[in-house]
C-alpha cells in the first residue's frame, strides 16, 4: 500500500469512531414509558418507579414491565411473541409494537434515538 492508501485508511478509521461516539453512545436515557392501544387510551409510566401494567387487547392481557429504568413488553397473548422476545428498552425513542393484539410500548426522554429512518 502507498502512503496515501494509509492516510485513506487511518482517516475513514478515525470518522467511524468519530461517528460512532457522536449518534451512538452517551444518549439521554429515556424517563417514561408510554403505553398506546388500538382503541386510543394511553398510559405514561414514570421509569423511576417500578411497575406492572395490564394493557387489554383485541386477544388478551398484554404485560408492561417497568424495573430499573427500563421498560419491556414481559407477557402477550400474541403466537409469535416477537414483542416479548424484543427484551428490554432503555432509551429515548425505542418503540416495540404487539401488532396483533394492537399494543404500542414507547419510551420518552429529553433526547430521542431513532429506532428507524424512512425516506
């Protein structure tokens, strides 16, 4: 490799980390939990108390956690439970969804990640 083959290199090195500290580390976490249904109620749930809540759904009971700051969908009626093996959510704009039983599990803080980009 040329000279300026390693300086490419050692520069695309440093703009990786670069941007890998700037979007993805050192976020705000998230302070509440909010909870939307297919019939419209909402539910926030401050992540400084640990709690647990029963959401009706068009299937059944789904099971909000609430422990140590994070949130997480622990329970759903659903077949493939895709919501409940997501896991824990702990930062501003992650968002987990039950579609079929139509449950919306979102978490808000003062700064927000983006959990997807569509153009």
């Amino acid at each position: 490799m040329k000279r300026g083959d390693w300086v490419v290199l050692v520069l695309a090195t440093l703009l990786i980390g670069v941007s890998y500290a700037h979007f993805w580390t050192g976020r705000m976490p998230a302070t509440e939990a909010r909870v939307q249904t297919g019939d419209g109620h909402r539910h926030d749930l401050p992540l400084e108390h640990d709690t647990t809540l029963r959401v009706p759904g068009p299937l059944g009971d789904t099971r909000i956690e609430v422990r140590d700051g994070r949130a997480r969908i622990a329970d759903s009626p659903c077949s493939d439970k895709f919501c409940v093996h997501y896991g824990w959510l702990h930062r501003g704009g992650e968002t987990i969804a039950c579609l079929p039983n139509r449950v919306v599990l979102q978490l808000a803080g003062a700064e927000q990640d983006f959990d997807a980009i569509n153009f």
